[in-house]
C-alpha cells in the first residue's frame, strides 16, 4: 500500500473521528501517532511498534489507557491491531487506507 495520498487519508480519517461519538481526543491522539509511524514505514501494508514509542509520541501516560484505545480502534477497524508479547518483536499494526475509501469517494 506504499501509494497512500498522506493529504486525503488525513481529510478521510478526520472526517470519520468528526461523526464517530465513541472516540475521545486520546485515540485521535493514538491514531495519528501510528499513522505517523505508518509513513516512517513508507506506508508497508504491517509494521511493528514500540509500545513506549507510541505512548511517548501520543502523550499517553497510561498503559492501561494506550491498551484500551489501541484495542478499540482495532475493534472500530481503524486499525489491525496484533499484539506480540514480545517486548523484542513489538506489535504488529495494519492500517488502512481511507484515501481511496468509498467514504473519501463520497466526500469529494
């Protein structure tokens, strides 16, 4: 997925937090965060994270904060969440393309 158009998936994903009651300023926060890692990661279809990177990078203090909404965005299919419980591995992370979504179709 290394065509991913940065400008539109950011239009697309924000547009979806505005109408999504169950997302609070912290996975906005999460999620922006992986999807900074995802473009250092030139967009691969995976990639894995460091748990304490991500917490640093998203302001998140709690890990039972970061679990919960790393957890929830997974389940809302913002993202695949796959965690590893190797502290050496990290969890893997699948995004997805929003930019070339029917949503971002819908919208332009």
């Amino acid at each position: 997925m290394e065509d991913v158009n940065y400008i539109k998936h950011l239009n697309a994903v924000f547009l979806q937090f505005s109408i999504d009651s169950r997302l609070n300023p912290t996975h906005i926060s999460l999620y922006v965060a992986l999807f900074q890692f995802w473009n250092t990661n030139f967009f691969k279809d995976e990639f894995y994270i460091n748990r304490e990177e991500v917490m640093s990078f998203s302001k998140i203090g709690s890990k039972s904060t970061y679990h919960r909404c790393i957890k929830e965005l997974s389940h809302w299919s913002y993202i695949l969440y796959t965690p590893s419980h190797n502290p050496f591995k990290g969890s893997k992370i699948k995004m997805f393309d929003f930019g070339t979504s029917t949503l971002d179709k819908l919208c332009t």
